[in-house]
C-alpha cells in the first residue's frame, strides 16, 4: 500500500495550519469559470477537499456521455463482489470477443483498430484472470476488458452498487460499442457530482471496505494517459484518476494526494482536439492545486 494512502485517515483529522492557508471559493470558482468561458468548451466541474471544507460545483448535475470514466463503477463491483466472497480477482475468464446489444441481443464484436489496449485480443481464446481485466481496463482503458467485466459482473448489479454510494448521476446501461444503443440514444451517462461520490468514497475507503478502496487507488495511480489533472500538478504529486474521451467528449476524474487533499472531476465536451481539452483541464487542474495548497 503507498504511504499516502495510509497516511489519508491522519490527514483528514488535521485542520488546516491556519485561516491564510485556506483558499476562498469565491475567488476560485471566478478563475475556473473565466477559464472555462476562453475555451469555448461546456465543461462541468466539481472539487471537494477530503476534509469536506471546501468545494467548487460548476454544473456539476448537467449530464454528459460518461465515455471510459464508467470503467471506475465497473471496478467498485469487481471489489465488492471479490469482498463479499461471489469471485476472487485470481479467477479466470475465458476472453471471447463476442457481446450482446442491448436493444435487440444481436451479436457484435469490438475492432481492436478502435480500442486502447492489444493484449487483451492477443488473448482471445485463452483467459485472463478478473485482475488483469481489471488492470487492462482502468491503466489503459481496455474496452474489451471493460465488456467482459461487466458481462461477468452484470450491469444491474453495477447499477445498484452506484446507487449505493449516493452516486445517482452515473448512469450504467451498457457495455462498450454497442452501435445499435449508440444509435438510439442508449448511452452510458454521468455527472461530475456523481463521478466526485464515487472518488469521495474511494479516497477515504468507505466505497468497499478500506484494503479493496487502497489497492483500486493504486490501481487508479497506474493510470497511463496523464495528459488532464496530473499535467496541471507539480511532478510527483500522486494522483489517482480515470480518463474518458470519444469524439468531442474528453474527461478526467480523481483525487489529488496532495498535502491537502482533494478530489476533482473535469468533464468537457465540444472541442475537436483532444490537445485543446487536455490543456484546458491540466489548467483547471492547476488552478485548483493551487488555491488548496496555499
């Protein structure tokens, strides 16, 4: 476990070491807001401190096509049920690349041209255990191994779990590339304020129990495409997050594991590069850091 992980519980019991060293929300909310304004893009915001004395919601219940941030409910219940003793992560999985549509249960297949990760198709016909899905899907955002995650785990008890957790903005219908659910509008959808529960949850060990919630952070840390909130932190700053991006779409969620902590969700859409997003979130980011480590 890393240390800042075991030292999170001390360091939501300490205040901070005096009243300059707090930021004014007011004047933070203004920069992100003037920020957001020059982009262009409609972007929802939510910030909270891990001692819960400070926060920033900016549009923070206006939905958005979660894109791959709806990986991190699927790892919750991957944890859960390996908690409750239903499977353990060693387990394996046959690794097929065949799925089912939600509208009509006609057949599809994910193109690897179109995915983020090769060895999981490198794969198919042979097993992978539940762990190494659960790595492929959060660190490089696998959506074959996402797909076969939830058909193991079910989307119904997805779906409960996240209700559970106080965390009703996220809305889990379905796997990945269902074309004909795209097509009619059958999306998986989420909020920065349900997003920010779930990592709430997870960075204070209350969304399983606190050994699963570490080694999820730690698996969070692992995350490979840190262009959003960790380009706007010092280096070695830890940061445990879950990015999302199809076209126009491009989002960034975790907590920062600074010396005051804090969890931050950047959800935009509309801008064509991918380049313009990520630079206007590593912005965002910076801005928050550092107003709550003043």
């Amino acid at each position: 476990m890393s240390m800042h992980t075991v030292l999170l519980t001390s360091l939501l019991l300490v205040p901070p070491a005096s009243q300059e060293a707090r930021p004014d929300p007011s004047t933070l909310e203004a920069s992100l807001r003037g920020a957001i304004a020059e982009s262009g893009a409609e972007v929802a915001l939510a910030m909270r401190s891990l001692d819960g004395k400070d926060s920033v919601l900016i549009d923070a219940d206006k939905p958005f096509h979660a894109a791959s941030t709806m990986k991190v409910p699927v790892m919750i219940e991957l944890f859960r049920q390996a908690h409750t003793g239903s499977l353990t992560l060693g387990d394996s999985l046959p690794v097929r690349n065949e799925f089912r549509s939600i509208v009509d249960g006609s057949p599809y297949a994910l193109s690897e041209g179109d995915d983020s990760d090769k060895e999981v198709y490198a794969a198919v016909g042979k097993t992978l255990t539940l762990r190494q899905l659960c790595e492929a899907m959060i660190t490089v955002s696998s959506n074959f191994a996402a797909n076969l995650l939830i058909e193991k785990l079910g989307v119904d008890n997805i779906r409960r779990t996240v209700t559970a957790l106080g965390a009703d903005g996220m809305q889990l219908l379905r796997g990945v590339e269902d074309q004909k659910a795209f097509d009619k509008g059958l999306n998986n959808t989420t909020t920065a304020r349900g997003l920010l529960v779930l990592f709430e949850k997870l960075a204070a060990g209350r969304a399983v129990d606190p050994a699963s919630d570490a080694a999820m952070i730690e698996i969070l840390e692992r995350q490979k495409f840190n262009e959003g909130i960790p380009a706007g932190l010092p280096a070695g700053t830890p940061v445990a997050h879950k990015t999302g991006s199809i076209t126009r779409i491009h989002h960034d969620a975790g907590a920062v594991f600074a010396p005051r902590p804090y969890v931050i969700v950047i959800l935009v859409r509309g801008l064509d590069d991918q380049k313009q997003s990520a630079a206007l979130m590593s912005r965002l980011s910076r801005l928050v850091f550092t107003a709550t480590q003043r």
